[in-house]
C-alpha cells in the first residue's frame, strides 16, 4: 500500500500534467482566436464605420474632449496585480489602445477567483500573467505586451522590477510611464510607493493579523469593476491630459460615497532617492514659467452664428399682448411665468366669469 507521501507525490503529478493539458487547450485556442483575429492596425482612424474599433475612441478628439487621442499609443503603464483590480484595469487599458502594458504577478488563476470579472473556469491552474496576456493579445493586437510572474517584494526580483520600470517604455531604455498598484497586500504596496504608506501603517497593525486561516475574504465584481474604472479614467485624464485627475478618491460601497483629498510628497521620507526626487520637482516646478488666469466674460450668442441657426418668433408683440391677461398684483421679486388671457364673444365683449356647473348651462341654452 503507497505511503501518504507517495500519495501526495501522486497527486502533485497529476495536478502538473492537467496545468500542461490546460496549457496546451489554451495555446490550442489562442492560436485558433488568432486566427480569427484582426490584423494590427498601424493607424488610428477616426473614420465612422462598424469595422473600426478606434471610432468610438477617436470620437473624442472631434468632440474637443481630447486634443490627439491616437497619442495613447506612445504611453507604457505597468499593472502590479493582475488580481480582481488588475485584470480588469488590464483590460480596460488593451481595449483603450494603450501602447504597451507590462503585468506583474506571481499567483495562478483558481476557480475561487470566478466570482471576480475577466478571469474564465478554463484559465484555472495557469498563471494570472500568462492567462492575462492570452485574452487581453485576442482583444487588442495593437498592443505590446511583457509578462512577468513572480513576487516584486524578494530583493532579486525587486530589482528586476526596477530595471523593468526604469528601461521598459515602448523606445527601448525609456522608462514606463505610469506604475499602477493593483496588489492586496502592505508588503507589494510598500516596494512599489513609500511614501503613500496605507491603512496599516497609519492604524499600527500588523496585516498578518487581516488574514486568517480558512477564513475568505469576501470580494464582489461590482466593487472590483467601479475601482478599475475609476482608477483607468484617471490614468486617460493624466496621460490624455484632459479633465481633472484625481489624485485621491476613495469608494465606500456601502453608502456609494466617494470621498477625494489632495495629497502631498512626505519631505521626510525615509527612502533617500524619494527625497531628492522631491526637490528636483520643486525646482521644475519653480523654473516653470507662471500662467495667469484671465477670468474671460461669456460672449453674448446674437442670431448671427457658426451654424446659420436664427429664431424667429412667429407672433408679434401687438399679438403677444393682445393674447395676455392682466397680471396679479404680486410682491416685490415674485413674476409670473405666463397670465391667462381674457376670452371675448364674436362681438368683442368679455365672457363674464361663471360658478355654474355645466349641466346648469346646458339647461339654460336649451331653453333659448
């Protein structure tokens, strides 16, 4: 009879040969989508057609929203989780037509993560990155794409993470242009911003004590899907340079309340390279030459306009006041919107105002 080493020696093989079965079904399909799939597109159009997955996009630049939308495509962003958050930020960015995305994250795709948006049954057993990059290649061609699946907080892998960052922009040695956070826990939060330091460290608790043994954390889609949204709209706005980036904006679910704040570098960082990052900002920021603001009245809209539109009333004032009534005698600062005109008889004269009823006065004309 097999030992229970043996046996759990047996099942971590069987559970190797169905990730490389999973593998192979996915390499099998990926290279079938690919097929299906649309060619890369070496131009954004703004051209209004059904065959264009740019026209809605670009539909922003002719409605004065953004200056040069097709711009999207020179920006690098990294995404650090590929969790709930993640993938679905991921996944907003490929179909936004980012030009490159790096993803980070050492965790596998498991059936436990069906109750969050993007991830399918069939991907289970297979990386997140690895999973991420197969749907997201199918959605979006245009896109580069660079994965990396392992854990950013071990010191060799934080400075590959670095260099990653530091020389991973779409022109080569070129840094990325934006690193987003998209992790679940303090130490990832901690390597990727120091001086952000979140809840835990504010409140003095140790995480290890947020998580417990057979204990799941509870997570809903609709959450995960409004904090990607809200998070991708800011990454447009700053990399698009329209709106206003929020630089703060927190979501309670509970009471659907957004509350937003700004924030500032901390001078006294413990991390070296922060500070002397933060002065080198002060001096952009001096050096740069002041605009000021010119409070421009509104220009009065005449009849004549750049759409040839002109109003034209079709009644004359004779007609407007002839069709008005006498207007109450109100206090000072109370108007009308409109008075009821005085109805009048063939003859001219005034219909005098009745309190019959209309069977009294269908009475009295019978008997005319």
């Amino acid at each position: 009879m097999a030992t229970v080493e043996e046996l759990k020696l047996r099942v971590r093989e069987l559970e190797n040969e169905l990730i490389k079965c999973k593998q192979k079904q996915c390499a099998a399909e990926d290279a079938h989508s690919q097929a299906l799939n649309r060619p890369k597109i070496d131009k954004m159009s703004a051209e209004v057609v059904d065959s264009n997955p740019y026209s809605r996009l670009m539909a922003l630049k002719r409605m004065g929203i953004v200056d040069d939308y097709e711009r999207i495509r020179t920006f690098t962003v990294a995404v650090v989780g590929v969790g709930g958050v993640g993938s679905v930020t991921a996944e907003m960015l490929t179909r936004c037509g980012i030009g490159k995305l790096l993803l980070f994250d050492y965790d596998k795709v498991e059936l436990a993560n069906m109750n969050r948006l993007f991830f399918q049954p069939h991907q289970a057993g297979l990386s997140k990155v690895e999973a991420a990059e197969h749907t997201l290649r199918n959605i979006n061609p245009d896109v580069s794409f660079e994965t990396h699946n392992y854990n950013i907080t071990t010191m060799e892998n934080f400075t590959h993470f670095m260099d990653c960052i530091s020389h991973g922009g779409l022109e080569e040695g070129k840094p990325v242009d934006l690193v987003l956070s998209c992790v679940d826990n303090f130490e990832a939060r901690m390597a990727i911003n120091t001086c952000a330091p979140p809840l835990v460290v504010a409140a003095n608790i140790d995480e290890k004590t947020l998580k417990r043994e057979g204990v799941c954390a509870a997570s809903l889609p609709t959450t995960m899907g409004v904090v990607a949204g809200l998070l991708v709209q800011n990454v447009l706005k700053y990399l698009l340079k329209f709106g206003t980036v929020s630089y703060y904006l927190g979501y309670n679910a509970m009471q659907d309340f957004f509350p937003a704040m700004a924030m500032k570098a901390n001078p006294q960082c413990n991390d070296r390279h922060c500070r002397r990052q933060q002065e080198e900002y002060k001096r952009t920021e001096a050096e740069r030459p002041k605009v000021e603001v010119v409070q421009e009245e509104e220009e009065v809209v005449h009849e004549d306009n750049e759409w040839g539109i002109e109003l034209v009333s079709e009644v004359t004032e004779e007609e407007l006041k002839a069709a008005s009534g006498t207007v109450p005698d109100l206090p000072e600062g109370i108007t009308v919107a409109y008075t009821i005109p005085t109805e009048e008889k063939a003859d001219g004269e005034t219909v005098e105002e009745t309190e019959q009823s209309l069977e009294e006065l269908m009475a009295q004309m019978k008997k005319l």
